[in-house]
C-alpha cells in the first residue's frame, strides 16, 4: 500500500486545482496482468486491470494522460460470471478502468473474498489476474478508504452468517 499526494491541474479552464491524497494497493509483479486498487476522498475507490504486464507506480508517475475508449469487457469472479460491462481503456498503459463505483466494489469483493478475477474481451485479451496476498497491506487500505471498509463489513457479516 502507497500514500500519493496527487494534483490535477485545469490551466486556462477556470476551474481550481484539486489537491488529494491518494492510497493505493496493487500487485507487484511487473510482468504479469495484475491490479491496482486506489481510493481518495475526492474520487471514492477506483479498480485498474492489467491485461499485460505494468509497473504501476511507473504508470502513476507518468506525466502523458492515456487517451481512454470504452471497451465490451467480460468478468468473472470465482466462478460467478457478471454480464458484460463497459470499462475504459488504456491502451498504450495496457489497463482497464472501472466506469461505475460498483465495478470497482465487485473487484474489492472478490479480493476480500479471496477469489480469482477473469477478465475477457473478445479478440483482445482473456487474463486470470494476480491479486494482492490478503495480508497487513490489505488492512492498511481497508483503515484508510472509507468504500473499502464498507465492503469488509460486508463480507464479514455474510460469511459469519454461513
């Protein structure tokens, strides 16, 4: 788990700069999809996929903004399959962004859960995807990002309800 203090600046547009701290988790293996996991309060919990190996703290130190296309992406968690659902596409970054707050709380799920997440669009790339081991980082997080503790509860009360 990092700690980003992050600034978006909007020159010329009239609008004030925003400046936030930024957590993230993610995976650290550079050369396999994996994923990134970043909360704020400005933007709430946010989801990137890898479909190819990234080094995400490159990625957040990058100065370029990826231009984004939405893509027809399917998922799955375990072995529940969720409709397709459209996320954003980086393709010179080789990741997926989540589109809705709720995609970004299925794959919360699934790493609090411990399941795997697939993601698949057709004639592009099909990926099982590492996941960060559920450890002390994990925690870190979840104490940090409102959405993710939320999403903890969650879990806890339905598997102590088993």
């Amino acid at each position: 788990m990092n700690g980003w203090e992050r600034s978006v600046t909007f020159r010329g547009s009239g609008r004030d700069d925003i400046n936030y701290t930024m957590y993230t988790l993610h995976t650290t293996a550079t050369e396999r999809p994996g994923v990134m996991f970043s909360c704020s309060d400005e933007y709430g919990l946010n989801v990137l996929y890898s479909f190819e190996g990234v080094d995400f703290i490159e990625l957040l130190h990058g100065k370029r903004a990826s231009r984004l296309r939405s893509i027809p992406v399917y998922l799955w968690v375990g072995d529940y399959a969720f409709d397709l659902a459209f996320y954003n596409v980086r393709r010179r970054d080789r990741v997926l962004a989540n589109q809705k707050a709720s995609q970004a709380a299925v794959a919360m799920g699934a790493l609090l859960q411990d399941l795997p997440i697939r993601i698949k669009a057709t004639n592009y790339f099909d990926e099982t995807l590492d996941l960060p081991p559920l450890d002390e980082e994990v925690g870190r997080f979840i104490d940090v990002c409102q959405k993710a503790a939320e999403l903890a509860e969650t879990v806890r009360k339905s598997e102590s309800g088993k």
